[in-house]
C-alpha cells in the first residue's frame, strides 16, 4: 500500500513538472490606478511557444487558396500543440478569412502583408457577428475569433483589405435599408440570431475587419492596419484587451479604429489612428441587444495615443442600450490639421436606455476641432429616426464626467451639453479645459444640473 502511494505522489509530481515545464504560453498583468479605482488587464505572452512558419504548411506567394489553407492548418496545429505562434514571413500573401483559435498568436515578421480578399464569398459561410449593435449571422470578418482564450495578433507587418467591392457597399440604397429595418425589427422582437440570417444580395452588411467575439485574453500589438470594410478592430463581449502599438489607416465609411462592445479589461495605448470615423467609439449594443445580453463596457484605459484624423478621439454610442462606465482617456494627442468634430462625443437617444457614468479625459491636446472639445448630446438617431418607430422608450442616465487639462486650438464650442427635460446631466466638470480660439460661445448646456467649470 505504501509503495503504491508513493507511486501515485511520485506520477502527480511528474504530471505537473511536465506541464509546467512545457506550458507554451504565459501571462502578464498590467495594472491601472485609474480615478475610479485599480484596473488589472491580463495579456497572453507567446515568447516561448513553438514558432509555426505558413510556408512549411503549403502557403505560396500569389496563391490565395494555398495561403488561406496553409494559414488555418498552422492554426489548427498551434491550438492542438497547447499553445503556438503562427509566423506570416516578410512577403505580400492573399488570403481569405482567417479563423482564429485559442492559444494561438498569428505573427506577421517585419516586412509581411496579408492581403485579404475584396470578394464576399470568400467570408461565407456566415458567422455568429454584428452589425451596428444587433446580433446576426452576416459575412465573416477578415480576421475573426469566436469564444476563444489566450489569442494575439503581433508582430511589425500590415494586414490591408482589397476595398473595390467594399466601397461599392458604402452605399445605402433602400434595398439595404430594408434589410437593416428588418434585423431592428427582428431585435426588437428577441428573435433569436440564429434566425437574423443576413447574408442575401440586398443587404450588403460589410464585414469587421478584425472582431474577437467573445474571447478572454486577448492582445493585439505591432501591427499596422490598412483600409477596412467596416469597424477596423472590433473586441466584442470580451474580457481582458489590450491593443498596443497598432497603426490604424481606414479612410472608408463606418471606419472606427477601435469599436470595444460590451468588453470589459480594455487598454488601447501608444496606437496611431487615421480614421474616416471615430478613432475610439465605446459600445455596448443596441436597444434590446443591449437590454437582453446586459453586459456593460466597463473599465476602459486609453493612453498615449495620437489621432491623425477621425471624427472623435473618443466616441461613446449611440449604442450604449447595456451601458458605459469607468472610461479614462488620458496623455493623447490629435495633430494640428486634423479633420475632427470633437474631442470626446457621448450620444444617445430615448430609444438606448443605457446609462453612461464616470468617464474621465485628462491631458488631452488638440489642433483646430470643427465643433468642440466635449460634446454630450441626446438625440442622436441618423437614419434610424424615419427608418423605425420608437417601439420602447428609454432614457439614458448621463452622469460624473470630468475634463482636466485639455486644450485646443480653435472650436466652435468648449462644451455643448443637450440633456432631457426628463433626465437632466448629471455633475459634468471642466478644469483648466481652454481653446486658443472660440468662434461661437463657450458653453451651451440644456437641461444640465451641477456643472462646473473651472
């Protein structure tokens, strides 16, 4: 009996030495003292994960099929492994949609380009995603991961889109008005996505660029984005983000840089963006999207990050129907000549419901902004306001926002806060928030309660 004690003690050392020994990812933390308390992100490390080339799994220069295919066998085979880097060799290499897994790190060495498809039917079949806000079976994104932990994208190459088709797209005809009225209609009555099939040759609801749906762990670094269908970098009811160093240029329709959606644990520092929308545009679902997943986008840090163009650095909504709170921006920067409507944007409508609170912008400089440096404004619906019927209202709480040491060139306004007779704004403060240049007036606050300016 003794013997086989020791045997089975002896066995169980073995069996843990041998996986910690051969474990191929590790973790990092970084910790946050935000003014709303501490905020840890976690990051996968693949510095000691095997290191899987496309090349040796049949990828080939100008050969889309074999890239694509040699691309998710090396994926497969790093997730099988525990834990793998999949290395994109310096070169231009077509591909089609990519599928991430957990514990996998797709790297791109300095030099490499994946050049995606610009042809629909090479992100087919249709993926569990979304479209502004509202759950749906649509094109997969070009770079997708789904449930996944422990997942990357790294390294000093560019991932680029092909945009002729998708530029075709931008527009929106009736017959894809219709097909957007019809998944409102299906959200409003909780059908369930599986049903929200939205794949069809009128609706043309392009694809995210790169979205992690519902993954733990997920880091994206080095990187340089060019052009991009729809939303550039969409992490989606995620948990632990972090986005760094990534050089964003997306000059299309509905080109936000980074879209966090119902996500909580989210750094985004040190990037570059040069955006045709927002740089930064907080979410957290639409109306009964919203209201059924009850995910709040929460603890959120921007750092160290400089626009280029955009049309806010920090955009909250209009989707926002699960809420927002815990948002530090802090230390960015928007270059002098930049095309910009305002610094930080918070929007909503009475269809949202919602809540925005404790969101914090500190050290912020600008050039010349078209409107103004804070803007917070209730009625926001675009072509949603002939488009549906209000069928539920919902007021959205706006409360505790704060501005310290932001400074512009020329605006418009300082501040242009429209808020609800119904539900006032609630305890907005601006300290040393100063413009060059006022062209209109300074504040124009509506249904505001315990402003203050310093």
């Amino acid at each position: 009996m003794t013997f086989l004690k020791n045997t089975i003690v002896f066995l169980m050392i073995f069996l843990f030495c041998s996986f910690k020994k051969d474990n191929p990812i590790t973790f990092t933390t970084t910790t946050i003292k935000a003014p709303f308390g501490t905020v840890k992100v976690t990051a996968p490390n693949f510095s000691k994960s095997p290191k899987l080339s496309i090349i040796d799994f049949g990828a080939e220069k100008g050969n889309q099929e074999k890239t694509t295919l040699a691309i998710s066998k090396a994926i497969t085979k790093a997730n099988k492994l525990g834990g793998g880097t999949v290395v994109v060799p310096a070169g231009e290499w077509l591909t089609g949609k990519i599928h991430l897994k957990s514990n996998v790190n797709l790297h791109l060495e300095k030099g490499a380009t994946l050049l995606f498809s610009g042809n629909p039917t090479d992100y087919l079949p249709a993926v569990h995603s979304t479209w502004e806000g509202m759950e749906c079976y649509n094109y997969s994104p070009l770079i997708y991961a789904y449930q996944c932990k422990n997942v990357a994208i790294t390294g000093e190459g560019e991932v680029k889109a092909q945009m002729d088709t998708w530029k075709i797209w931008f527009a929106r005809p009736k017959p894809h008005m219709e097909s957007i009225k019809r998944l409102y209609l299906q959200g409003i009555s909780y059908t369930p996505v599986i049903q929200r099939q939205m794949v069809n040759d009128t609706a043309h609801l392009r694809p995210q660029f790169i979205q992690f749906n519902r993954c733990e762990n997920v880091l994206l670094e080095g990187i340089s984005i060019q052009n991009s269908p729809f939303w550039t970098i969409h992490p989606y009811l995620c948990k632990n983000v972090s986005i760094r160093k990534v050089n964003v240029y997306a000059h299309g329709h509905n080109n936000d840089g980074v879209d966090p959606e119902m996500s909580q644990n989210v750094l985004i520092e040190n990037c570059v963006f040069d955006q045709g929308d927002d740089a930064i545009a907080i979410k957290s679902g639409r109306n009964p999207e919203g209201w059924r997943l009850k995910t709040p986008s929460k603890n959120i840090i921007i750092r160290n990050c400089l626009v280029k163009n955009g049309h806010q650095l920090v955009a909250i909504g209009s989707e926002l129907s699960g809420g927002i709170e815990n948002v530090w921006i802090q230390n960015c920067e928007v270059v002098d000549g930049a095309k910009l409507f305002h610094l930080l944007f918070i929007k909503t409508n009475e269809r949202m419901g919602g809540y925005v609170d404790n969101i914090y912008v500190e050290n912020v400089k600008s050039g010349k902004i078209d409107q103004g440096i804070l803007g917070i404004e209730t009625d926001v619906l675009y072509q949603w306001r002939n488009l549906v019927q209000t069928f539920e209202k919902r007021l959205t709480p706006i409360k505790n926002v704060f501005l310290d040491n932001v400074q512009a060139t020329e605006v418009k306004f300082i501040s242009r806060i429209l808020g609800q007779k119904e539900l006032p704004i609630e305890n907005v403060q601006l300290k040393s928030v100063k413009a060059t240049k006022v062209i209109d007036q300074p504040s124009i606050h509506e249904n505001v309660t315990n402003i203050k300016s310093e």
